[in-house]
C-alpha cells in the first residue's frame, strides 16, 4: 500500500456513537440540564407515589390520598418545567422558581413529597436552575508585546510594581497619598 492509495470508505471516520456522545455534550453545556434532570427526577415520585399500591401477601396497603389529583397535577407540572429548562433556557429563573413552590406545596399534598425523594430532588434541581447562567465564550489570550530594556511603557500604571522600592518615592504610579510630584497634586487639592 502505497502513500497516495486511498483509505477504505468509513475506516477512519468516528464511531457514529462517539460522534452522537460529543453533539450530546455539546448541546448539554449550554443549558441547566443537571437542573431539569434532577426536576423531572422530582416530578416522578410526587405523581406516582399517590396512586401506588403495595402488595403484602395478601395484603393490598393503598397509598392514595384524598389529594391525589393534585400530587398528579404537581407531578406532570414538574416534568413539564424540568423538560422546558432543557430546550427553553431562558425560562431558567421562572422554572427555577416554580419547581422550589411546587415543591413545597407537594409536602402537605403528596405523601410528604413523595416521600421526601421527590421533594428533595424538586427542591435541588430549582434551586441549580435559578442559579445557573450560560457561559460566555472564551476570548483568546494576546501575549504583551515585549519590551526592550530601554523602552519604557506607554501608560504609567503599566509599569511593574517594585515591592521593594519605598511607597513615596518620585513617580511611583501606585502612589495614592496625593503628593506626588507626577500628578501636581499636593495632597490637599487632590479629591475633586
């Protein structure tokens, strides 16, 4: 095989699962999605736990309450925000907001919020959403231009700091007593 053959169709292309991994990756980081996870999470045990029934034997212990219609109406309300922060990150605050209340509400209504599961993940997931805030995209560094020995910087307070020279010295740009001959300032005119 010879440099200029060509590689067989697909042999270096990516593993299309590797390739769905990364667009993955890449659409999470750019919205609250831990926060909409962890409000869906929450939204699951308030709904179901109402309408479960445990089998003991013979023994059927029913879970319902006389609540029932509203621990489901808590339920689906908080899938609904924990699916609305993953496509609509602008409603981050309100959605936030709105699954800490439904939350709380779903402690008297659903069986302790469902049992506490739901009721914390409801509650940790508003409160990552209210708090989380898109990335800004990094700027690229630009190294200093380089000095030679004898030139001096353009701007004053550019100049390195020298922490061994004393503080009242002549032309010290970090001089901040006002008497300093650089700025003609003699120290009781210098504040306006």
């Amino acid at each position: 095989m010879s440099a200029e053959t060509p590689a067989a169709p697909g042999q270096n292309d990516e593993h299309y699962l590797q390739v769905f991994r990364r667009n993955f990756r890449n659409w999470r980081s750019d919205r609250p999605f831990w926060a909409g996870l962890f409000i869906v999470f929450g939204g699951f045990p308030i709904a179901y736990f109402p309408y479960a029934n445990l089998q003991l034997g013979h023994l059927t212990l029913a879970m319902s309450t006389t609540a029932g219609a509203g621990s489901l109406i808590i339920g689906v309300l908080l899938i609904v925000l924990g699916i609305s922060l993953w496509f609509q990150k602008h409603v981050r605050t309100f959605a936030g907001v709105a699954a800490i209340l439904l939350a709380l509400v779903s402690l008297p209504v659903s069986n302790l919020g469902g049992f506490l599961v739901g009721f914390l993940f409801a509650m940790i997931g508003g409160a990552m959403a209210v708090s989380w805030v898109p990335g800004e995209p990094a700027e690229e560094l630009v190294a200093p231009e380089s000095l030679d020995e004898g030139d001096e910087p353009a701007d004053p307070a550019a100049q390195p700091v020298d922490f061994g020279k004393p503080a009242d010295a002549v032309g010290d740009p970090n001089d901040l007593s006002g008497t300093s001959p650089t700025n003609g300032a003699n120290g009781r005119h210098s504040a306006g």
